[in-house]
C-alpha cells in the first residue's frame, strides 16, 4: 500500500491551483478499509475517479491487536469481509486472500464459517496493504472546518499540522474503551482491548490473582485466557448476571445483522426502533459463544472437584470499591441479594466494560451545533450526518449510527453494503460539486 505522499502543509489549495479532495477519511480500520477498496473498484471502472486520502492516528494499521487471544475465533461468517456482499468477484474477498496464502484449499477442509481472529486480522492487514489507498499513518484528525466553498480537515502529525481539502469527510474513528465512572486506568488497571500490551507491561505478580470485570465475550475470553497463560495465578470473573448468557447466533435472529434489516430499521418509528433493539441484544450485547460458556463452566466444576481451585466466576455481583496499592490492587466484590462482601488483593484488575462510539464534539464542534453531536446524531439514510447549517460538503459516519442504523452499524457485518451506499452518497454529488468548482 502506497503511504500519503503529499507534502506537508495544506493539500489541495485553491492558491495552487488543486482541486479539493473528493474524500478525506479519517481514522484507517476495517470500515474506511472497505471505503478504500469500493473507491478503488470503482475508480477502475468510472472516467471520474474519486480523489480520496486517508489519515490514521496508529503508526501502522491494525485491528484490535491486544485482543488477538490465541484460539478466539471470529463471531461472524467470513462471507461478511470487505467487499463481498458489494462485490463478489472483488480481489479483496476473504476467499481471494486464502488463495493468495495458499491457504483455500486447507480453509475449506476445515469446515467453518469462522476463522480465527488472528487470521482475520491477517486478512485484513493483507486487504490494507495491497488497496491503492493514500494514507497518512501516525496522523491526528484535529478539527474539520468549513470555508464556504468546501470542508478542511486539519490534522497533526509527524511533520507538523496540515490541512487537507475536500468535498466530504468520512468518520470512521473507531470505539473509545469505555471504564467505570471514576476508574483511571493505570499498569494495573486497565481495559481489555490492550490486553496483551498491558500484560506484557505488568510489574511482578505479588498475589497471583486478577479479577475480569464484564459479562460478555471480551471478558469470557479474558477469563479464559488469564487462566490459561498465568498457570498459578486465581481468577476472579465479576457479572451482575448469574453467569454469562449465550449469545443468539440463530438464522432467524442473524436477520438483524442483513443489510435489509438496515432499511427496516431507519424507517421504523423510534418506540419500533428501541424495541428491536432490546428484543436483539443477545445478538451482540453482554452474551458469549456457549461453547465458551461451557468450557468455563467445566474448568470451574473440576477445580470444584479436585478442590484445587483458581477459577472463580463470581455471579450476581459487583465491584464496590477498588484501591490500587503500591504492590496491588484492592478489590471488594458484593454479592448483590446477599450483600455479603469479599475483599481481594490481586495484580491487575481488567475491564471488559464495553466501548462508546467516536465521540464527535471535538472534532465537528466548528461546523455543528453541540446539541446535534450527542449520544444520537442526526444522519440521513446514507449515513451523512445532518447540520442546522447547510455545509459545502458531506459528512459521513462510520459507526455511532445504531440508534438510525440498527446493530450492526459498529460491527464488521454490514461494512461492504454501506461502504457502497456511502460511496454511492458520494458519487451523486460529485458531478454537480465538480462543475461549479
């Protein structure tokens, strides 16, 4: 992949004689990933290509690495990659990047829907490094602004501030890890999505103990993992539920994730809308492959037998209070019916506690009003964001649309089909925007 090439600076000025781009994309994950691969598809195939850089904080791309736990498998078919439900004879298609690893024939003997995350990671990473994308790596999207005649994103990296032009901003930021009301993370406190950093990272284990705060995959998979890689070493699993509820990975309940129920979803009245939300939680929300759940539940019974244990999953229960200590840190778990407390010293204390959507007040605060960049944006059918004031270009969100968009706005489900209707979007106003630039 061929890394941005422009120089420092402002990008597409008017004084040089440059039109703006048709496209500045910030953040580089999956979703502006499946951006990238539609806009190459079709810029093959279209006398007017799209101009399109991208601008992403990491120094190289990279998907939820610290959660690349030996063993996980993905939670979806690998159909539901890049490009495939827009384009199935595309070269990014899963199917395609087996063959290039010499992998297809091996794949399919195995028999699954589901790879494993490290695969899919490597997938991914191979899809980004073969697109034909411009992207600024190590680089901040500080503030998108608009002149009247286009929008400027303004960004800072390693060779300073620079502002590129453009007709339309995609926001694909990513999640924001999300911990407990006044929880700071620190060495050994700290949210899942680093978790192998951070346990590299772990000072000496004084008490051979961790405690797992959450109830879904992420923390299962924690569970496991601390477990298995710390062989003397407790675990505390801590839920407010009695154990982890199965996740709903059923056919009927999967038609949730299809890109007609994404129609369905945006035309329905809100009180419908929250209503499909909650019937769907258990499709993604605070649930765990069973086989997982079983395999926990076994470890935990034969330790129960052997009398020799390590593994404590602590249901209907809570964290109370948590100090961290020179050596430590303090945890007190209360049962919730019996209130009856327990206090542990342990080494890390992990929160599996979920993400919040890319927060936008910061970076849209020049261009909209605050009180649209809430919890619930408004954004039209195609994912462009709605302003009180006309802007001279498009914004589009990449995530935080579930409340318009349904579940599977912040999932890789549905990046292929609305990579295209975003593009679509796009592509519309193009012709119009060139002529009268």
């Amino acid at each position: 992949m061929s890394e941005g090439t422009l120089p420092p600076g402002i990008a597409g000025s008017e004084g040089e004689g440059d039109e703006p781009l048709d496209v500045v994309g910030v953040g580089f994950g999956p979703s502006n990933l499946g951006l990238a691969i539609a806009i190459e598809e079709h810029n093959a195939a279209s006398p007017r290509p799209v101009r399109a850089e991208f601008v992403e904080a990491k120094e190289r791309f990279g998907w939820h690495t610290g959660m690349l736990l030996p063993g996980t498998t993905m939670q979806i078919s690998f159909l539901k990659d890049l490009a495939t439900q827009r384009n199935a004879r595309s070269r990014y298609s899963f199917v395609n990047y087996l063959a290039e690893r010499n992998r297809l024939t091996e794949f399919i003997n195995h028999q699954t829907f589901f790879p494993t995350r490290l695969e899919f990671h490597d997938y991914l990473f191979w899809a980004a490094e073969s697109v034909s994308a411009l992207v600024r790596y190590g680089t901040k999207a500080v503030a998108v602004r608009d002149t009247g005649r286009w929008l400027e994103v303004e960004t800072a990296g390693p060779d300073g501030p620079a502002v590129l032009r453009t007709r339309n901003v995609v926001l694909a930021g990513g999640l924001t890890p999300r911990l407990p009301s006044g929880v700071e993370p620190s060495v050994r406190q700290f949210h899942n999505h680093r978790l192998l950093d951070h346990l590299d990272e772990l000072p000496e284990l004084r008490h051979q103990r961790f405690v797992v705060l959450g109830a879904g995959q992420s923390a299962a998979e924690v569970t496991e993992y601390l477990h298995d890689r710390f062989g003397a070493a407790e675990v505390h699993g801590v839920f407010a539920r009695y154990g982890y509820s199965p996740a709903d990975d059923s056919p009927f309940a999967n038609r949730v994730f299809d890109p007609a129920a994404v129609d369905d979803f945006f035309a329905a009245d809100p009180a419908v809308r929250r209503q499909l939300l909650d019937y769907h939680r258990s499709t993604n929300y605070s649930c765990v492959d069973l086989p997982l759940i079983q395999s926990l539940y076994q470890r935990e019974y034969a330790e129960l037998v052997s009398g020799e244990r390590r593994l404590f999953l602590h249901g209907a229960s809570s964290v109370s209070a948590v100090k961290e200590e020179p050596d430590g840190v303090r945890v007190e778990i209360v049962h919730n019916p019996t209130r009856t407390v327990t206090a542990l010293d342990c080494d890390a204390v992990v929160y599996a506690t979920g993400f919040d959507p890319m927060p936008l007040r910061g970076l849209l605060a020049d261009v909209c009003d605050p009180d649209q960049l809430d919890d619930e944006p408004h954004v039209t059918r195609d994912y462009r964001l709605q302003a009180s004031e006309r802007l001279s270009g498009g914004i589009y969100l990449q995530g935080g649309t579930e409340h318009t968009h349904g579940l599977s706005s912040s999932l890789l489900s549905n990046i292929a089909v609305r990579s295209a209707e975003i593009l679509e979007s796009i592509t519309d106003s193009l012709l119009p925007a060139r002529d009268s630039a």
